[in-house]
C-alpha cells in the first residue's frame, strides 16, 4: 500500500514565511479552525516553528495542543504566532536536498496538505514541493496563502497585511499633522514619517488618505516610482509652509534618486565614506533645515507600523482571516498548487469574492503600484488610488485589553516527536 | 466705575501652551463646556489663537461660534485645536511690557479669567500676570491647568497627556516585541525604540509595563538618570539575544553619558565633526551591530507618540477634561493663582480626587522620577514604578471613526473684533 491511499485523514502543515504582518495570524486561525471542522479529512495541524526552517528542522508545533480560545486569539494577535523566518529554498537544481528533505518530514508526518502563508517567494516554493511531491511518490496538496505588507503579490487586489499597514499610516499622520499644524506659528514647520515600501509606493501612497482637502496632512508623499527631485521637491515644501504654515511629508524607505540609488543610501554615508546611523526620514528632514532653515521633527516607526495590531483594519483582518479559511477549503476540495485570492467586485460599495490563482502565476512576480495612483505632481495621490485604498482600511477591530495592555495569543509551542535524524544544514 | 466692577458677566481667556499632547484638547473640551453651564458668570470664552502669542496679538477666537457638538468633538482631538506656542514670557524686569500688553488686551476684552494649559512655565506666567493685574487695577483670576507628556509637574501625582504617551509606547514596544520574536530565528534580533524624555525616564518607565514576565520585551530600558555604561548595556544585550531569541530596547531621547553628553549628541556628531542625522535610536543599533553583529531594527516615534489619540488612555482623557472643568470651578469659587492636580488616593482599586496647589510653587519646579523607580541593574523598572504607571493607562476611549479613519474636531477659529492697536513684537 502506498503512502498515498492510506486511509483516514492525513495531517496539514502550515508555516508563516518573511516579515510578518498585524493580522498573518488570523490567517493562522482561519487555517486551524477550519482544520478543526473537518476531523474526518485533516488530522493534526502542524505549524513550522519559524517556518518552513521547522519543516527541514523537523520542529513541528502540534497545534492540538492550542485550547480553541487560543486559536482564536491568533485573531487578534500581531506577529508570526509559530515563528516566521527570511529563508529562500535554493533552486531545485542547486539545493535538491531541501526539497527532498521537506517531502521526507512530511511523508514521516502524513502531512498530505502544506499550506503557505507568505509571499512570492514562499509561493514559489509552495509550487516546487507540490510538482516534486508527485515525483518522490508522495503527492501533497500545496496552496498558498497572500500575505505582504508590501502590496506586491499578482493576481490578488490586494495582500492581507497590507490594509493594516495602511491604516496605520494614514491614522499616524493625520495625528502628527494636527500636532504640528497646531505648533507651527512659534515652532516645528515640518514634519517627516518614513514608511516601509522598499520597491513600491502601495504604503506611502495609502498615508494620503488622510489628506481629504486642501490643507490636510500629508501635503508632500516621496514614492520610490518618482526620481527625487531636490528643487521640485523644496520648493513644495516651501510652498507649503507658506500656506498652510507647515509642511508633513510622508516618505517612502525606497525614495530614490534618478539614477537608482536610494535617498537613504545617499544619507548613509558622509563625505568621508562613513556609515550614517539615520534613515531616509532624517536625511530628508536634514535637507530641508539646510535648504530652508525650518525647524523639522522626522519619525521612523518602522516595525511599529506593521506589528500595529492595536489599529488593525477590520477589513484586513476579514480578508486574512478568509484567505487561511479559503486555503483549506480548496485543500480539501482538491485543488493544488493554489492560492486563493482577494477579487474586488465593486468600489461603491466594496465588495469582493475570493479568487483562485496558480501559483505558477504567483511565483516570483511583483506587482508594481500603478502609475496611475500618482498625480501629475509626482508627490501626492489621484482620485483612482484613493478609490482602490479607501476600502482596505475600513473598519477597526480592536484586540481586547486588560489591564490597559492588550492581551495576544500566547501559545504552548509543544514540538511533535521527531522520526528522523536530525538536520543540520539551517 | 472701575473695570473690576462691571456688573454681569465676565470673559475667560483660555490658553494652550507648549508641545500639545492627545488630549490636552480635552482640557479645554472640560473649560468650555463647564463655562457654558455658567452664562451668568462667564460670558465669553476666548481661545488664543497659538496660545499666549494670540493674547499679545489680540488674536483672541471666539468659541461662541462653535457648536456645542464641535466642543464636545475636543475630547477626542488630539494636538491643540485652538493652536500651541514655545514662547516663554520673559521675566517681569526684562520685559514689563509683555505682561502690560497682557493686562491691556485682558482689560479690553473684559476678560476677567484667564485659564493656562501647559507646563512649569506656563504656570509661572499665570502666577505673574494674577500679581501684575492686581497692581494694574483690573485683578484677574489666573488657574494653570497641568499638562505636559514629561510628566514633570511638581505636587500633581501625574500630569494629563502622560498617560496616553504611556499607553502608546507599552502597547508599541510589545507589539513590535512581538514582531522581533517571530523572526529572530533566521533575521531581526535586535529592536531599538526611542522614546520621549529629554529630562526623566517617565515615559522610558512606563514602556516597561510591558514586560509581564521574563522573555517579555522590552528587556532593557535605557533612561536619563542612569548613566550609559556601554559594557554592562552590550552584556545585557548579548544575554537577552541568547537567552530569548532576540533583544527589544526602549531608549530615552534623555539617555546619557557618565559627564551628561546625551548619546544622541555623540551620535551626532562623526570624527570629523560633521552633524550626523539619527537620534539615539539608530546610534544605539549601530553600537549593538559593530559590537555584536547582530542584526537590527529601530523605530523613532517623536511625535507619533503624543499625537497618538487612537490609542489613548481613557483615563488620561478623563483626567485631562477633569482639570480643565475644576479649573473653572476654581476661577467661580473665587480661587486664584492656583493650579487643580491629580491626587492619588489609593493604588488597588485606583481612586483619585482633584487636588490645588498654589502656582507659586508649581512654577519652574520639574518633577524628577523617583530613583527606586528603577531596578538595581539600572535597566528596568521595579514592582514600585509599575504600581504608579499602571492606573495611569487604563481604558481605551477610541474616537469616532468614518471610512476608516478618526474624525477629529475641525473648529472654525473666528477672531474676535480687535480693540487696541497692532502688537508687533512677536
């Protein structure tokens, strides 16, 4: 008898891949309490400690330990609740082994379904295991599931994680732009936030939907799809000051120059080749003191505005939620080598349906931020973006408190035995 | 007839002084609804515009125009709605002129209360212009109303608008903890965050509410009243890495060498004396990396941190809108040069009453912590510290929100007819 045609129900591995997000977890929990309606077909759910490391590691997290009030905590909790981790399976050709590996674990662990929840990479992954599964004799549904702050998976309108983010964004700067708004007569004229977007301006061009009229913060948006223009870009802010008596400006971590080089690279090093400590919010901030002479204030919030579970979007965490719910649904109807998707029907009002895509399709393709999303100026967004965004970030869903802290998942973590030697090569 | 005679009602002089806070508009939310409650006594109230600048300018906003709906939105508006200053009275014998000026627009407005929301000096200014005005004939009854995020007052047990900051950095500093656990496997492990407080570790402090048990972050507080000993921090940075997986650190803006350099400065500066652009943050997790390798992450929230009303402490709303209210209470007794404060009266279940002090002695005064605040090994806080902080972030008071982001207050700012002639000093 083979492996495959064992009777009863196989068990499911999932793992969380790259950076984690607000509202990865709730994808976690539509995985494990959909997992857990279907005890005939799926048995244990096992969770990658820190990834897909846990599979090569064989660090499998029995997740039936989780009491269900746990499970449904991962709802609201920010983070990676297994782990996550920044670690690419080498191409097949060159790291056959991992592969192999991975399908030896899972076949130890009658794990017939892998789902992933990550990005492009992890969704090109996800497809290799599924093709060489067939061909090690141990056929394993794989389906992925969309997660990125960045906005860049294909085929989805939209990456769980990302609506988050851009709430954040949006709440912080119209907060910071009354703060300064109300100081700027005696004191602080500008104010700068960085905000993460390496390649694309999704997150930075979300920050303006706080601007709703003439006057609102931000007034300047740095997208790394625009050369910085230093002139153009003074004179704005100038411009602004003049009118509205202060300047908040929202920049992206992958402003860049004409050329390709990043404004925070040109701010990391001086004149002498020395590595500068600061980001590209207070290289910016810098430019406009010694251009201007105005009195600026810049923050980073980094990791804060991704982690920022507390101003989750309510819409984000529906759709997390249901990509991880989705995932087991195709799983169990038979489909593979998947990820289900967000498919927008309508903007007034929002609807959407999930979607399915190969992950051929997904694998390794970054949807850029539409050049239509950028206003002639190149530093602030169009009417056609707002209409894309405004949706994402509907709805709070606030975790609950205790103590005036809120209260996240803690989970016990308990590894299944291990059946095989130990891997030493992550 | 003499001024102090007039018969009916007088005016109130409201103003807003210093860095604004979250809820620093609720204070004046509690003066304007209380003075409305009280039109046989108070007949206008006027806002400075930009704070005490608008009383030398007679810039003096009419809050009559503003519906009772636009007033009671201040509650929940962070910043300050009617504007802010950094501007400093000078001393009574460099600049008699500045206080005459007050007395004069004061008399010609018939403003006969005059209420200001800010910090030490803000007090001092009200204290002199109650003395001044007797001499002047034409007494006004001068209140401070206590708020600054510092946390700093004298003879307060806490000052409105610490409260809400607190909230912000123990919620950020455990959500982005978080974040850092479930990567540190494979990439992050070391998280920097930097935290207001150019004086006092009060803020710093209260970020360690987060940590309820061992392996919590954050796991080192860097505070002001310590002095930074490079070692004993990168010892305690390498123990937590291998201890938990990863270290998370909240640092002081204040923090500082043995001789008083803050860190930031010695950030500031390279070799060459060429001004670097980072705060303390990114110097911190620059030293961790050169000296560990390991790899990092930092946030600067700056002014996120105070303008942050989504998250704010609904305690610290209540309290500020509480000082606002009795202030005027005070002005109606026939209290003056005196300022409401927060009494404690018990720790389990928290109670607390609205306490007086007379501005001369909280005048210019800073409130340092309290050395047993912090634990032995310089870097924590003690059972002590927690005790105080932890009533001060209690409840969540959400604002409204509308397609997904916060309404806050938009006042229509109408200025009063002026009487005198144009002040051109400031």
């Amino acid at each position: 008898m083979s492996d495959t045609s064992q009777p009863g129900p196989g068990n499911l591995f999932y793992a969380q891949s790259g950076g984690v997000t607000a509202v990865i977890n709730a994808s976690a929990c539509g995985v494990i309490e959909t997992a857990r309606q279907h005890p005939d077909r799926i048995g244990k759910v096992y969770a990658g400690r820190n990834g897909i490391i846990g599979a090569l590691r064989e660090e499998l997290i029995d997740t039936s330990h989780e009491s269900d009030s746990s499970i449904a905590a991962l709802r609201h909790t920010p983070s990676g609740a297994f782990g996550s981790c920044r670690y690419k399976l080498k191409s097949y050709t060159e790291n056959q082994t991992e592969y192999d590996r991975l399908i030896e674990v899972f076949r130890a662990h009658d794990i017939r379904y892998f789902l992933y929840n990550g990005g492009g990479d992890s969704q090109d992954t996800a497809n290799k295991v599924s093709q060489l599964s067939v061909k090690r004799g141990f056929p394993i549904t794989c389906i992925g599931i969309p997660k990125t702050v960045d906005n860049d998976l294909p085929l989805t309108d939209n990456c769980p994680g990302f609506g988050s983010v851009a709430k954040y964004v949006a709440v912080s700067i119209r907060e910071a732009g009354l703060d300064v708004a109300s100081m700027c007569e005696s004191s602080t004229k500008v104010f700068v936030m960085e905000v993460m977007g390496r390649h694309a301006g999704w997150i930075a061009g979300a920050a303006g939907l706080a601007a709703e009229k003439e006057g609102d913060a931000p007034h300047i948006i740095l997208f790394p799809e625009v050369a910085f223009d230093r002139q153009r870009f003074l004179k704005k802010v100038e411009r602004c000051v003049k009118k509205f008596g202060y300047c908040a400006i929202v920049v992206s971590e992958g402003a860049r120059y004409e050329d390709g080089r990043f404004l925070a690279d040109a701010g990391g090093k001086d004149a002498f080749g020395h590595t500068q400590l600061g980001g590209v919010a207070p290289f910016i901030a810098n430019m406009i003191r010694e251009a201007l002479g105005y009195k600026y204030h810049w923050a980073v919030s980094d990791y804060l505005q991704r982690a920022a579970r507390h101003i989750a979007s309510a819409m984000d965490v529906e759709q997390a939620y249901a990509m991880g719910k989705a995932a087991v649904d195709f799983a169990l109807s038979g489909k593979n080598a998947v990820m289900p998707t967000i498919e927008r029907v309508s903007n007034a009002p929002y609807q959407w349906r999930v979607g399915e895509a190969a992950l051929s399709d997904v694998a390794n393709v970054e949807k850029p931020m539409p050049a239509s999303f950028i206003a002639d100026d190149g530093m602030s967004i169009t009417a056609e973006a707002r209409e894309y965004f405004l949706p994402l970030i509907q709805g709070e869903d606030y975790p609950p408190y205790v103590d005036g802290l809120p209260q996240y998942a803690s989970l016990q973590h308990r590894l299944t035995e291990k059946q095989l030697p130990d891997w030493l090569e992550v």
